[in-house]
C-alpha cells in the first residue's frame, strides 16, 4: 500500500493550530483571561490538546512561543541562559545568551512551560515576581532587572496524578487562572477525527466516537487508566484504521500502550463491539 508520510492533514494544510472543544467556552475563555494579562494553567490527561490549545491561543493573541520542557533536571538555566566564553575585539570575554524566560519577557511573547509539576519545585519561584503585578524579575546571571513586555504572558500545562509529578506549590499556583482539558467527546471528537486523521469513513468516525466514550467511562470507574482515552492515541487509531482493520489499529495505538493485559483485553473487547468483523 502506498502511504505518502508527508501526507498533510487537512488541520496542517490550513497552517493555523485548531484547538476543538465541546460546547464548553474553553478557547473563548482563556483568550479572555490572557488578554486581561492572566496567565493560563492548562490542567488535563495526556493527548487531551493542551499544547494544541496552547498554540492555536498565541495563533488568536499573534504571539511567538517560547517553550520550556520541564523535568527534574531543570535548572536556572534552561528557564533563564547561560553564560559562555566568546571573543571580542581579540579577547575573550564570557557572554550571556538569553533562554526562553528573559527573551519572552523582553520581546513580549507568549512562554508555554510543559508539565510545570515535573520541575523540582526550588527551581521555580524564580519565576514568581514575573508572573505576578510585579511582572518582573531579577536575573541571577546578569544582575540584571527583566521587565516583561506588556505582551508576555505564560501558559503553564500539568498532567495531574502521574508518576514523577508534584502537587504545585500553592504561591506559583495562586498566579495561574486554571482551565480542565478534559478528553474532547460527541460531535467535537467526530469533527476532530474528520479534520486532522487520515479516516474518512464516517461510519468508523462514529465507532471511534462512542469508542471512546466507552474507554472515558472505563477509565472514569478505574477499570481502565486514563491515558486509555487519550485523543492523541484515538487519532494514531484512526490514522492506522485508514490502511488497516480497525480492531489491529486499536490494538497497536491504544491497547498496546497499556502495561496490564487485562487492561488491553478489555479496550480490545470494547473495541470488538464496534468493530467485531471489520
Ligand atoms: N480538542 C482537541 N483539538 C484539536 N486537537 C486535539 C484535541 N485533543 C487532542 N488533539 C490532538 O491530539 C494530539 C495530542 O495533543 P497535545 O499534544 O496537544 O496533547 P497534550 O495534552 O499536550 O498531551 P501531553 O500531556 O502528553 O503533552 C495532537 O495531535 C492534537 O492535535
Ligand atoms: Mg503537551
């Protein structure tokens, strides 16, 4: 079968990111709370669209990103440069290069911090006096002052309740104005499908809909984990169910992820009543 990889989905071709929500005022509501000069905490499961919704929000806002990845390896420096040694006029002198907190608040852009509550939580309060009326801070590396651009703002996003993360501190989470992005459902996760997965048969989009209506459910009573819902997993199910037999896709995007078997039998029995003979 000949599979173009470079094949754009219809949301890539239109270039703009498209976040879709359900009939909540999700998008409306944090473009509101951003342009009041709030700063965004996104709170949802994995492949819920927290860094789709994040894009598509400096997409309406015109703002560049600045984006920082946070582990327990964060230091200072990732979120505010470092020092390096150059040559100036034939000498050497050491250098600052700028990271992506001094250069969002400088040139007023939007800072998206990944999984905010994987950082070390000594590392972050540096960030304080950025993100509240102060809008500035104190730069260790340079002594310097930073004060933000009237433009910068920050989206923040966690994944609660995953190994490795911890609960935020309550003084950085009092600056954040929080929103749940919860897993899309219905009509909204049918529009999703149509638009950015390679699966046009719009009578597997509706197996895939209720299909995951049935793994939020599961995952809601603790059969199943929540990740089992993830619309990121349901789209690699659906892009694969477009060369495949659904049920084998299903098996290798959603089930296969799962480290229980039982766990994969049950999202493999659910699916096998949608799918069962396809
Ligand atoms: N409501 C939605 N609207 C548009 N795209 C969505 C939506 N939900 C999920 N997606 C798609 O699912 C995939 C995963 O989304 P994204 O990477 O934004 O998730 P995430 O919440 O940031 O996950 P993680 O916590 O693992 O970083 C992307 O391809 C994204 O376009
Ligand atoms: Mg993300």
């Amino acid at each position: 079968m000949n599979v173009d990889r470079r094949r754009e989905t219809p949301l890539a071709r239109r270039g703009a990111p498209r976040f879709i929500a359900d009939r909540t005022h999700l998008v409306e509501d944090a473009e509101t709370a951003l342009r009041l000069g709030k700063h965004v905490l996104l709170r949802g499961p994995t492949g819920s669209g927290k860094t789709r919704l994040a894009e598509a929000l400096a997409d309406r806002l015109q703002l560049d990103m600045e984006s920082v990845n946070c582990s327990v390896d964060l230091d200072l420096e990732a979120l505010l440069g470092h020092r390096t040694l150059g040559i100036s006029e034939g000498r050497t002198v050491v250098e600052y290069v700028e990271g992506p907190v001094i250069r969002a608040m400088r040139l007023g852009r939007m800072l998206y911090i990944d999984e905010l509550n994987v950082a070390r939580p000594e590392v972050l309060p540096i960030l304080h006096g950025a993100l509240d009326h102060r809008r500035q801070l104190t730069n260790p590396l340079t002594a310097e002052v930073v004060v933000a651009h009237p433009n910068f703002c920050v989206i923040a996003a966690i994944n609660e309740g995953y190994a490795g993360t911890s609960a935020l501190n309550e003084a950085l989470l009092n600056r954040f104005v929080v929103f749940d992005v919860p897993y899309v459902q219905g009509e909204a996760l049918a529009q999703l499908i149509r638009e950015a997965s390679a699966l046009s048969n719009a009578d597997h989009v509706e197996r895939f809909v209720r299909l995951s209506a049935d793994l939020v459910r599961a995952s809601e009573i603790g059969e199943l984990p929540v990740e089992a819902a993830s619309v990121r997993a349901l789209l690699d199910a659906c892009d694969l169910s477009a060369h495949m037999p659904p049920l084998r896709a299903i098996r290798y995007a959603i089930a296969g992820k799962l480290s229980d078997p039982r766990e994969q039998d049950l999202v493999l029995e659910l699916a096998s009543s949608y799918f069962r003979g396809e």
